[in-house]
C-alpha cells in the first residue's frame, strides 16, 4: 500500500522510444515510398489504439505530438495497460492531466488497473472491508478512493505518534527508535479499520435522515443529537476481523481520548496567560466532538491535531461545522459531496432536512459493554477481565502494543512514582 502515495519517475518511456524509433526505421529500409509506408504502419497502430479512446482526437494529438508522446501512444494495448499497473497512483494523477488521450486511456484502462491493484498491491484488510467492484463496474475512482483512505490512515498515525512522543526519541538509542518504527507499522491497519467504522457509521445516519418525508412544519436544516444505532453498529462489525475487534475498539478509544485532550485548554497555562492566548473558552462540546468525528472520519481529525496550538483547532472545528451549513456557506454542496452525499436530489433535501449525529457515550461503546456480558461468548474470559482495567486506566494504546511504549516494560509493570505516562 505504500505505492498508494510515493511518488517515482515513470519507467520504460525511454525503451518505448527506441523501439517505435526502431520500427520506423525498419520501414524505412525497405525502399517503398517511405512517407508512404510510413503512414499505412502509423494509421494500423493508431486505429489497434483507438479502441481504448473515444473518437480521433487521440490520433491527432499522436501525430502532431512529441516523439516521446507519439511512441507511447504507438504501444499495443496490452503493452499501455502493463506500462500503467508499473506506475504509482500519483503518477498515474499526473499523467491524466497530461491530455485529455491520456485521461481518456486511464479511464478506459479503469478495471484492468483495479484487478492487477487488487491482485498485487493492495492486503487484505482493505479488499476485505472495501471488496472491488465487479469487473464491468471496475473503476479507476475506487483506487482513488481507497488511496485518500490510506493517506488519512497514515496522517493520523502520525499526529498519534507526535502526540505520544513528543521530544522522547531525542533522548533514545536506536534500539528503541527501531522498535517505535515497528509500532508505527502495527497502528496504521488500526486506524484503517477504526477509519472504516466511522465511515459506515456516517453512511447509516446519512441513509436515515435524508430523502425522508417530513411534515412541512418540520422542515428546517438542523443537526440534533440521536441514541445509539447498536443494531446497525453490529452488522459493520461483521466485516472487521472478530480476532481483532477489540483492538479496533482500543484504537477507537484511544483517537477519541487524543482528540479530546487537544480539544480542551492547556492545563499548564495560568489565567493570564489564557486571557493572552484566547484560552479563556469552554472546551469543546461533546456534540461537536461527535459531529467532526462522524461526519469527518480521520482524515478531519487527522487535520484537527496537526494544528499547532488550541486557538487553531478550535477555528478549524467551527470552520468545518460551520461550512456544511447551507444557511452559512454557498459552498456547502461542495462539502456533502465530499462526504459521501453525490445524488441531487439529497443534495437538495439537506436544506429541509433534521440529521442526528450519535451521541458520543453511544458509539461503538454500548456494543462492546454487550459483548463483555457474562452471558455472550464474543470475547474470551481474559479479555473480559482485562477490558475493566483497560478502560479505568485509559492506557488503551499500551494494551494493543502490549508493552509500557515509553518504558519499554511490559504494560502490567507500572511505576506508581512516575507519572509521565497520565494521557496514555
């Protein structure tokens, strides 16, 4: 999955060179009308071309382009298809806003780059909670959407680490520098799958409250809070791993505990120092907490703790309340879309439309509490026993790694003299 956002320079343009120079030279020694040979051999290769294209608009910017350009476009199309799986998707970004033939030949290349990505570069976790689509159906937007999920994954991952850590590594040896690489590694199909709840999450109470008839005295854009939806929470979880299910609950609780330990005041600044900062304020409230982590998913919280400071994100918190107003931002259409909301006519009923947002005590919680029962047989009797600790010492992140990450101990061994860990 690494290739879904390194970048590297194409490869194999330069061979493609010699060899279409090749053939034409090899056209050229037979001694026949060479301009004429030349075209017959040219207009064969375009028109094998043209069934990946629409129209002639790719044979006239094969005949009038670069050398480079026109013996890429010479290539057969098995030829095209295997140069393209060899690419980065960011290279692949780029070379559809080379020209519109090219944009067009990736677009038709859609399901063949979908099977070999599927096949070759992507685990199993994501094929698992996000299966391909048919073949026919294959489309190059779903490797795009699947790489803004892995990018949000990786970016989250990071603002974790940074807030974990700190200024720790300045002062350790490589040892331990290797073994917090090794973590960093584990974290990422974490976040993955906790990404993935909160999007079916959303998908659920975005499908509840829009398209809905209403009574007309109840119409009026209003975002509210709503009870648990345990029922629907369980058939998501059906998909993640059920040998992992409580580590992708950890993770969930650990993000939640980050995001609101950065969205509350420092503790450390005196009275003067808050009225100086804009400090002064309220944490923020468990609904908007709710409402950025439903409707944004990781990749608007991920944004939410790369802010420097407090001030900042709780600006980019109200921005992004704010902005999905449509009675406060003529952009707001632009912002459902981007969650997910692309009919019209949903589009056009969000205006008139009352969505709930769960209540944060109410996500993903109550269906672990069940699952803990003594009664159901979901979770073995040790993790039973251990969830109640867990969840009192609100050292999730040093459960799923098994081990003190700043110490470098077992998580059972606990020093009551040192309190450096409390936000673990």
């Amino acid at each position: 999955m690494d290739r879904f956002r390194r970048a590297s320079s194409p490869v194999g343009n330069g061979r493609a060179v010699v060899i279409g120079g090749d053939r034409e030279k090899s056209s050229g020694k037979k001694g026949l009308s060479f301009g004429r040979a030349a075209e017959i051999f040219q207009n064969k290769l375009i028109a094998s071309f043209r069934s990946v294209r629409r129209g002639g608009l790719g044979e006239e910017l094969a005949l009038n382009g670069s050398p480079l350009y026109r013996a890429f476009l010479l290539l057969p199309n098995e030829l095209l298809v295997q140069v393209l799986c060899e690419l980065f998707i960011a290279d692949i970004l780029a070379l559809r806003r080379t020209s519109r033939a090219l944009n067009e030949l990736i677009t038709a290349c859609g399901p063949a780059l979908v099977r070999f990505w599927v096949k070759h570069k992507m685990g199993t976790l994501h094929t698992r909670l996000y299966p391909a689509p048919k073949t026919n159906e294959a489309h190059f937007h779903y490797l795009l959407a699947m790489r803004r999920r892995h990018i949000a994954s990786i970016r989250l991952t990071r603002e974790l680490a940074s807030f974990v850590l700190k200024d720790t590594l300045k002062h350790t040896n490589q040892r331990q520098k290797q073994l917090w690489a090794s973590v960093y590694e584990k974290m990422i199909p974490l976040v993955f799958g906790v990404g993935y709840f909160l999007e079916e999450h959303r998908r659920v109470l975005l499908e509840r409250d829009l398209g809905r008839i209403r009574p007309r005295s109840h119409i009026g854009y209003d975002i509210c809070t709503t009870p648990g939806i345990t029922v629907q929470e369980r058939k998501i979880l059906k998909k993640l791993d059920p040998a992992l299910r409580l580590q992708f609950f950890y993770m969930y609780c650990f993000i939640l505990q980050v995001l609101m330990r950065k969205l509350r005041p420092p503790t450390y600044a005196g009275s003067v120092e808050k009225v100086f900062c804009g400090w002064h304020g309220k944490p923020a409230c468990v609904e908007d907490i709710a409402f950025v982590l439903i409707l944004g998913g990781v990749g608007a919280i991920a944004k939410l703790l790369a802010c420097e400071n407090y001030s900042e994100r709780r600006r980019l918190l109200h921005s992004f309340i704010t902005r999905l107003s449509p009675h406060e931002n003529v952009r707001w259409r632009e912002h459902w879309r981007d969650l997910g909301v692309t009919s019209h006519a949903l589009l056009d009923d969000i205006p008139c439309s009352s969505i709930g947002i769960t209540q944060l005590d109410q996500i993903w919680t109550p269906l672990i509490v069940e699952g803990m029962s003594a009664q159901s047989m979901e979770f073995t009797q040790h993790e039973k026993d251990r969830y109640a600790e867990v969840v009192a010492s609100r050292n999730f992140l040093n459960e799923l790694m098994g081990y003190d990450l700043l110490r470098g101990r077992p998580a059972e061994e606990d020093d009551s003299d040192d309190g450096g860990d409390d936000e673990l």
